[in-house]
C-alpha cells in the first residue's frame, strides 16, 4: 500500500571589475506514496542508525556515527546506463517535437525558467525541455484526492523571504522584471523545537522573528530567554554583523541579475562603483565571500546557543557554518533585520513560482514542452548543436543548450567517448564525480484537525497552539519548523535534523475545512546505497521506508502533534529512489557539495587570476555552446539562488545592450530596484565592452521575435487535479494526471505546434 513517489597574508589588489562582480555575492537558501487510510498506529522508538551494505562503503560508513563537527560529503562515479525505477506519474519521456531554436533549455526548474523566460525577452526564440510532466522542477506542488477532498503538497524548498513586494530577493526581481505577479500570504517567524541542554529528549519552542531584533518577541528576545550567556550572545551577533557589514552591504550596491560573464560585466555592474570607492576594505574581504563561514564565526562566536543558531541558518545550502559560503549569511545579517522582511507562502503552492516565470517568458514567445526527455547532448566538432529527445526527435539549438540539470545528471548526457579532446572527456567524467550531498527524506500526511484522539482535537495541544499562534508569540502563526534530535550529531544527518511545513495553517485552498497537510523532509544525508537494491513495492523496501522515516514521523509527535499517526488520513513516504525519479535528480541528491574554502575544478579565471577560493564549477563548459545553470552553479542551492543563476546564464548569451535595457526597466518599476541601474558609470566601459557581447561563442544570428504569438500556453489548471504522483492501491489516487497541452503556434510559420504530455 506504501508505494514510493517522490520528494591573509598580503594579496595582490583585485582588478575593479572583480571587486564589483564578486561583491554582489547575496543568496537565501532556504521530493512520494499515498498509504493505507487506516491511521498509522506505529511503534516509537529511538532514532533509526540502521543502514544496510553489504560492502565498506564510505558514503554509508560516514553516516554510522555523525558527530557535531562532521562535515559529509558524498561521492559516486555517476553511468547513463545506472538502472533507475520508474515510477508512475513521472510521464514516460516519450513526448516533444523537433524544431530550430537559438536557445534549448533542459529542465524547467527555477535556473531554467529564469534563463528560458530572460533569453526570450532578449529576443531569442527559446525553447525549454522538461522530462517530467511538471515544470518546476524541485519546486512542484502535487495533488491527492481523498474522501472527496484534494490535498496538495509541496515537495520542494517551503521557506521563502521577499516574495511579497519588491525586495533584494533575485527571485521576486525575475517576476518583476518580467511583468509578472505571485500571490502569497506572509508570516515573521520560524519555528525552532531543540535540544534541551540537559535533557536532549526534551524540545524547547524558540522563533526566530525577523524584522528589528530588538521588537517584542525579536531575536534579541529569544537570545535573552536561551542563550547560556544572552549578554554575550548578543554582543558577539553584533560583533559577526559589524565584521560582515561592508560585504552584506554590498547586497545593496550590485545585485545578481547585474552579472554576466564575459567583459560586459564591467558596464552592467558599474553602479555599484561608488560603494566600492567608499568602502575599499571590501578589497580585503572578497576572498572571505567565498570562504568557509566558520572560520569568522570562530574568531567572533563562542556562545553555544547563537552558535548552534549559525549552523542551523547555513544549513538549507546543505553544509553548517564549517563548509558554508561565508555569502550564505550575508543577506540574513542584512535583509532579514529590516522592520519590512517577511517570508511569504505562495498561495495554491509553490509550482505557482514556477508559473509565474514561465508565464513571463510564454508572453515573449518562450516555448515549453512537457514530458520531453533529454537522451543526449548533440556534439560536433567540440560545439553543442542541439539536443536528441528520447522519442528520437531532434532539436536544434543555432545559439545554446542551457544545462539546468544538477552535473551528476547532465554528465549522462555528454557521452565522454563522444568527445574528440581528451581534456573534454575529463570535464565530463570529473563533472559526474564531483562531491554531492546525500539523499533527502520525505514524509506526507493529511490529518483531521477536527478528530478526537484521547479526548482530544488538534487545537487542544499546547505544541499546536504555538503552530497556528497563541499568546506566547502575539498569536502569529508559523508554519515552518526545523527540529534537531541531538547537539551532539552533524546537522547534516538525516536522522537528527529535519524540517516541517504545514501551509494550510495559511492557504485555505490545499486542503478541505477542518483538515492540515504537512510537508516533513530530512537534510540532505541520507545514504543512496542503502535502498538501491531494494525493489519499490516489496515488504523490505516497504519495512526500510518505514524504519528511516520515523524520524519525521517522531519530528511532529515531539512537537506539535503527539497523536498525529491516530489523525492522519492518509501518508506519503517519499525515499530517495523516489526524490530521484520525481526530482530528476541523480541518486536523490540534495545537490553539489563542494565544501567553501578551496576552488572547485573548473571554477574558470576568479580563481586562476585573483586570491578567491570559487566553490562552483563555471557556467561555461569545456563544449562550445554548452551552459550550465541551477543549484549547481554560482550562487548554489536554493530557490532564489537556482533562478539567480539562470539570469547569469541569459545574461551571458546575449548582448550587453539588451542586458542593461532589462536592468533599466525593471529600475524605474519600483524605488528599491534603482540600484540595478548601472547609471552613468556604465559609459566608462559601455562603448569599450558593448561591441565584445556576447562572446563570439554564442554570437549567431537569432529568429526574430517580431513575429505575433498566437497562443503560448501551458495548461495551468487549478492545482486540485492530482496530477503528480502514483494511483494508490488503496485508492487515494485516481490514475494518470490529465493531459496537458503545451500550443505554440506563429503566426509568421503558420504552423501549430502541438505537444500532447500524459503521464
């Protein structure tokens, strides 16, 4: 019944045109089965440190016994001929048209969609592929019907800052600048359930309320009631802000949408020179942006409470402080303080986000089709062509093929025997076997608020009241939550940190009256080598699934839900076999992990010709016409990030000119984007640079964009239509998601392009 789906010693001075380019580092980080509906009456025992292998395996070894200041990597030689399971509801690949385009795009996550969408207001005819028969990629929404009510689910990112207005987050620019809206609900606080200092069986309840810290219930106030020493801690968070504070004011001089990699960038980031004339000590703290946090976190933090709080903030970019980009907290020290900072829901989930980009782009004649699996990469004579899609069609790309997939998966894509330069095929195996994070985690569940378990409804439970608010916190509810097991264990292990997301305490619209959907999810440690032998829908797949999610069944039970396995209505466990097929993510992971603090192979001339350690491999390949974008790039993981990096790749394929156009626009649409204007400083290299863009790697002529756009669309019905994810054998699901039509159709070709996606 349980069948998985996912879920200084001196340095050389920088040249100017690094300084402005790297001073703009800012990023906030913040995958599946419908069960019998019989409620899980389940054992609750200690957290599970069963892991199966047969073999020594450092991957498994190293997640036996985490201790505090582990940091886990995982690494793996990826193949494309590596035997995955396919799930249902994941379509089949099979659909997808042959065409001429100047810009393929592979995958529709938020780095896809952001580049697609910015490429076709550039004016390229842009095409973007998407194997699932969901755009979104991690960040979906998917349905389930039960007793005649429909209950939605995120699978993705939940925590989200500066989605309500205009804001420094890149994410709510790209939907600005592309005339495009998201509605979401707003709350000011995350939900903290940790260790007791004694006692690490006891959770004690803290929020983190944004917004001035010294307001009621501000995060002056959670250090004064937690911290051991709240003197202390907050003279040491005032002391790391004040050592932060020129490079996470740099968040305001120059931001990621300004950016592009080639000589443009010296014109398209030239507004921010005068900040760098007044603050030349940000010289001195570039090669700090890119290194490891806890190195100045040590220097400054000593506090076990505030420390703890540190990690527990880097941890959505998958490391804690000790392998974190010291960029990571530049914008919480900045953003997440101002009286106007809020995290937003997006309302009828977050593939709203999704849709709103794609919507951007469509209305600049972008194109989009679903279920249309990328088989190959198209080479020749050391240049990206095109690309094959598994039904056999090809489609060719004059411009570029825009990589979204993590590197691990595009690596199956590029047959390194296919190469002709032996120094390719050593980009692309190198690029397969980079060090990732491990697998996530996922637990699903729709409980009855209103059901009465030992004499009690949901509201009757203390931890619950501090969900949905109560006098404690001024009533405001939080939705999102993170809950440690252990001080003692890396915050990297599946089995001690994990997070919960409960929407509906905010958003009516995903589920009916009186019911609550929750979302929980481990970090990304977990282990892929334990369940890659295991065949879904067998008792041991089945037995393991339950064993290692107990964890988060035990995450709600010890906070704000005791009884929630007697009021579930019907559950989800989501393995890594499962975040991998639903994900498109290799072996589930959660991302690239390359530790902050030395240079990733292939992090292009930063790192050859200036002092600063770029943790990501460049955007740009080894393969002409080749990009890469997502969460694999600068500026990482992370949903604003991943969009952030898609705008880079836009950026760099077209012309500097119809770059700062963008950038003007969208300056004049609200005050607080005035600083994407380059100004006047643009013209001392504007007249020197602008001739240079793109490079002559991706100067081809384009189609015209002249052309009227009849109709580009993609179906995007209400999100109550189950259309992801397996039937149930107990008839939760109800089969196949409906068809969905992706119809471009020019007027100029007369011709109607129909791609029909069914799962």
């Amino acid at each position: 019944l349980n069948q998985t789906m996912a879920s200084a010693s001196r340095r050389p001075r920088l040249p100017m045109g690094v300084v402005v380019a790297s001073c703009c580092v800012v990023r906030v980080a913040v995958g599946l089965v419908p069960s019998a509906t019989t409620p899980l009456h389940a054992h609750r025992r200690a957290p599970s440190q069963t892991v199966r292998s047969s073999t020594n395996n450092n991957n498994v070894d190293q997640t036996l016994d985490t201790s505090r200041e582990k940091v886990m990597t995982f690494s793996y030689e990826t193949r494309a001929d590596r035997a995955q399971h396919v799930f249902k509801g994941t379509g089949d690949g099979m659909s997808g048209e042959p065409g001429e385009y100047d810009v393929v795009v592979i995958g529709s996550g938020m780095g896809g969609l952001a580049c697609g969408a910015l490429s076709a207001l550039y004016g390229s005819k842009t095409l973007v592929l998407e194997s699932h028969v969901k755009m979104g990629g991690s960040a979906h929404t998917f349905s389930r019907r039960h007793d005649g009510g429909t209950y939605s689910f995120e699978v993705g990112p939940s925590i989200f800052e500066g989605l309500d207005k205009p804001s420094l987050n890149p994410l709510r620019m790209l939907i600005d600048a592309l005339d495009e809206t998201l509605d979401v609900k707003t709350y000011d606080g995350l939900g903290f359930w940790t260790p007791e200092p004694l006692d690490d069986s006891k959770r004690t309840f803290w929020r983190f309320q944004v917004g001035n810290p010294e307001e009621k219930g501000g995060f002056y106030e959670a250090l004064r009631e937690h911290a051991t020493d709240p003197d202390l801690a907050i003279k040491e968070w005032e002391q790391l802000r004040k050592r932060l504070k020129t490079l996470g004011g740099s968040t305001m001089a120059v931001s990621l949408l300004n950016l592009r990699q080639d000589l443009g960038f010296l014109a398209s980031t030239a507004g921010s020179l005068p900040y760098v004339a007044t603050h030349p000590d940000v010289f001195a703290d570039l090669p700090l942006t890119f290194d490891s946090l806890h190195k100045t976190v040590d220097e400054i933090v000593t506090e076990p409470f505030l420390r703890n709080f540190i990690d527990l903030m880097c941890i959505f970019c998958g490391f804690p402080a000790k392998g974190a980009m010291t960029a990571h907290l530049l914008y919480v020290l900045e953003r997440f303080f101002e009286d106007s900072c809020a995290y937003s829901v997006p309302l009828g989930g977050t593939e709203n986000i999704a849709k709103a980009l794609y919507r951007g782009g469509a209305k600049k004649g972008m194109q989009l089709q679903l279920n249309a699996h990328v088989a190959e990469i198209l080479t020749e004579n050391g240049r990206a062509t095109g690309v094959k899609l598994r039904n056999g069609a090809v489609i060719q790309a004059k411009k570029a093929v825009v990589s979204n997939a993590t590197p691990f998966d595009l690596s199956k894509l590029v047959p390194a025997e296919k190469q002709p330069q032996e120094s390719t095929k050593k980009w692309v195996n190198t690029l397969g076997s980079l060090p990732r994070h491990g697998a996530i985690l996922h637990l699903f569940v729709a409980v009855d608020a209103e059901k009465v378990v030992n004499g009690k409804k949901l509201a009757d439970h203390p931890g619950w009241a501090k969900v949905v608010g109560d006098a404690s916190n001024g009533g405001k509810p939080t939705p999102a939550h993170l809950v440690v097991q252990s001080w003692d264990r890396s915050m990297q292990d599946s089995q001690n940190l994990c997070s919960y997301f409960i929407p509906s305490i905010l958003d009516e619209s995903v589920c009916p009256p009186g019911k609550q959907t929750i979302h929980v999810y481990s970090s990304g440690g977990e282990p892929y080598e334990t369940w890659e032998h295991l065949e879904p829908g067998s008792p041991e797949y089945e037995a393991y699934k339950e064993e290692r999610a107990n964890v988060l069944w035990r995450a709600l039970e010890e906070t704000c839900m005791p009884d929630v396995r007697e009021r579930a209505e019907f559950y989800i466990v989501g393995s890594p076999k499962a975040h991998e097929a639903f994900l498109r993510r290799d072996r589930g992971t959660y991302g690239l992990a390359w530790a902050a603090g030395t240079a990733a192979p292939y992090s292009g001339l930063l790192t050859k010709l200036t002092p600063i350690p770029f943790p990501f491999p460049n955007l740009k390949t080894p393969i002409e016409g080749l990009v890469r974008c997502g969460d694999s790039c600068f500026p990482g993981i992370g949903t604003p990030s991943a969009a952030a990096s898609g705008a880079i790749a836009a950026n760099t394929l077209h012309s500097l000119d119809a770059h700062l156009d963008m950038l003007t626009a969208t300056a004049q649409k609200n005050d607080i984007y005035k600083f994407l204007d380059p100004g006047p400083f643009q013209w001392l290299y504007r007249p020197f640079v602008s001739g240079l863009t793109p490079t002559p790697d991706f100067r081809v002529p384009t189609s015209s964009q002249s052309e009227e756009v009849v109709a580009s669309s993609v179906s995007v019905d209400d999100h109550h239509d189950d259309d992801v994810g397996p039937p149930s054998d107990s008839g939760l699901g109800v089969g196949p998601p409906p068809e969905v039509e992706v119809v471009v159709a020019a007027a100029s070709a007369d011709v109607e392009n129909k791609t029909a996606v069914a799962a």
